[in-house]
C-alpha cells in the first residue's frame, strides 16, 4: 500500500539521518520515540481510535483504506502492546470485531503527540 | 541534421531528506486528518452547550416574569449574543485540548454550513419585531436555530444533527401555540435540549 510504503521510507530515511544539529535537536527534545505507533498505519489506527468510544474492523478498514491482512497485522501489533483492545462477536450470523483505545494506547498518543510538539520546537528554536 | 537528446554525465545530487521538524508537522497532520475523517471528532463543545442550556434556563424564568412579550424577548436577544461568546470559548478550549485547530477541515464546513441560517434568522427577527410580530418571533428562532444545527451537523457527529431536528420540531410547536406556551417552549428547547445534548456530546466525543 502506497501510505504504508511512504510510512517505512519515513522511517528508514528518519535512521539514516546522521550528525549534524537537526540530530542533535531530535534528540534533546525527545530520546525515546514509540516506534510502535510512528509507523503510519498503526498511527493512523490509533488516533481514529482516539475520537471514538470504538471502531469495527470493517469501519478502520475503510478510514484507512487498506487491506484485511494489512490491517489485521497492524492492529495485532498494537493489540499485543495492549494499545487497543479488540471485541469479537456476532451480528446474527456475521462475525464483528470492534477494537477500542485502552488507557495505556491513549497514554502513547498523548506521548508521541508532545514528542512530535519537541521536535518541532526544538529544531525551530536552534 | 536531427540531434538526439543529450543526457547529463552526471546525475543531479541527491536532494536532501526533509527536516526532522518537516516530518514532525506532517505526522501531526495525518493524526488530526485521521482524526477529522473517523469523524467522531466535534469541535461544537458538550460542556459549552450544557452551559449555554443552564443560562437558557435562568433566562426563561426571568422572560416569564415580564410583563409584555417585548420586555421578554429583549431578555432573550441579549442571551443570543452571549451565547455564542460561550459557545466560541468552549468550542476553542476543547479543540485545544484535543491539540486539533478550531477551524480545521470540518470545523470551517460547520461553521459555513450553520452561519446562513443564523444570518436569516437575524434578519427576520429585525423584520418581524419592526413589525410587531413578537409571537412568531420564539418559533422562527427555534426553526432557524434548528435548521442551522442540521446543516452544520451535516459534517460533524450523527447526534448533532438529530439535536437541530428537535430544534426544528420544538419551532414547529412554538408557531402554532398560544403566545403563552412561548417562553416555556423557548426554555424547554434551548434550556432542555442543550442540557441533554450536551451532555451525551461531552461524554461520547470528547467534551
């Protein structure tokens, strides 16, 4: 997927990053980047997750306009940091999965929010 | 003779990857994107609009102290100018809590969407009060109030909109009833709806 490819050069190209002020600006605004939601489609999860009481698989899935697989991967992930909590039930006959943000998942927002808020002062205030 | 091309022996430097901080505001910008398309999100204030229903309440009672319809409505005109302050104030808190811009993508649709309908309501209020009218003056606010809510709430959380159906439904009764219903109805509407509103907004998305 195009956005997921876009998310792992970000990253790449955000390790290869060597020397210089900017690296030492990141690093004193913020040492501890959650990798963990810095991939764009666990973010991506996560903050639609953050602006409601939950989602359906099938609601991500179309908010994030991925695949079942993709999202599945992801939410997993995130799953096993218990970052969000997944509910699965029936419709009827129809399976449902709903996930929903845990406290420890909103904590890693807010952190990963003001680590962003870091970065961007401290590379504008060098 | 026709020259073909010619291509550089060297190829142009790698250019530069884009600063930390670049990368910075373009993450925090596909957070509140996400954020505004999982359209949960509603920059309009639960505890802004609980406030405004309580100061819609008080007004009722002092409008139904008045001895004529005139004295009341003029008790009303003024809680819509506070009204919105409040709303705005608490509308900005709230987006800035959620670190979102007050007028981001939905924020503006909403505010556009609803301003029309406030606009006209101004306008026919003047019309009808030079008029004389002060009867149909509670019905056509509470219609045009509504119909601002549904419009506006066409882009934000599904209860939004269903709270200017109310809206429209109480201006409904409040055109066809006696004059004496009037200050009830107003209180029942922009005090009662906005409390009970309100609070399911501040509980379900986000304040």
């Amino acid at each position: 997927m195009a956005k997921h490819g876009a998310a792992r050069d970000d990253s790449r190209s955000h390790e290869r990053l060597r020397g210089g002020t900017v690296r030492r600006a990141a690093k004193h605004a913020a040492p501890d980047l959650d990798r963990l939601i810095h991939e764009r489609m666990r973010l991506g999860i996560v903050s639609a997750l953050a602006v409601n009481d939950s989602l359906s698989f099938s609601d991500l899935k179309k908010l994030m306009g991925t695949t079942d697989g993709n999202l599945s991967v992801h939410a997993r992930k995130l799953e096993e940091a218990e970052y969000i909590a997944c509910t699965k039930s029936f419709e009827g006959r129809m399976p449902k999965t709903q996930y929903r943000l845990t406290a420890p998942g909103r904590r890693a927002l807010e952190r990963y929010l003001d680590h962003m808020e870091a970065l961007i002062h401290a590379t504008r205030d060098r | 003779m026709r020259m073909t091309s010619v291509r550089p022996l060297r190829p142009d430097p790698p250019q530069e990857p884009p600063a930390l901080h670049l990368r910075a505001m373009d993450n925090l910008a596909f957070i509140r994107d996400t954020m505004e398309a999982a359209g949960s999100f509603t920059a309009v204030s639960g505890w802004g609009m609980v406030a405004i229903g309580v100061l819609a309440i008080i007004v009722a009672v002092a409008a139904g102290l008045q001895p004529t319809e005139s004295a009341a409505l003029n008790i009303w005109l003024a809680t819509a100018v506070l009204s919105p302050a409040i709303m705005l104030w608490a509308m900005a808190r709230k987006a800035s809590a959620a670190r979102m811009p007050l007028l981001s993508g939905p924020g503006r649709k909403f505010v556009l969407s609803f301003s029309p309908p406030m606009v006209v309501g101004a306008l026919l209020t003047l019309v009808l009060y030079r008029a004389g009218l002060f009867e149909a003056i509670p019905g056509v606010w509470l219609i045009l109030y509504g119909t601002a809510v549904v419009t506006g709430g066409a882009f934000s959380v599904k209860i939004v909109p269903v709270m200017g159906m109310c809206f429209m439904a109480a201006g409904a009764i409040a055109l066809f009833s006696p004059p004496s219903w009037h200050a009830w109805i107003l209180g029942a509407a922009f005090g009662g709806l906005h409390i009970a509103f309100g609070i399911a907004i501040a509980r379900r998305h986000g304040g």
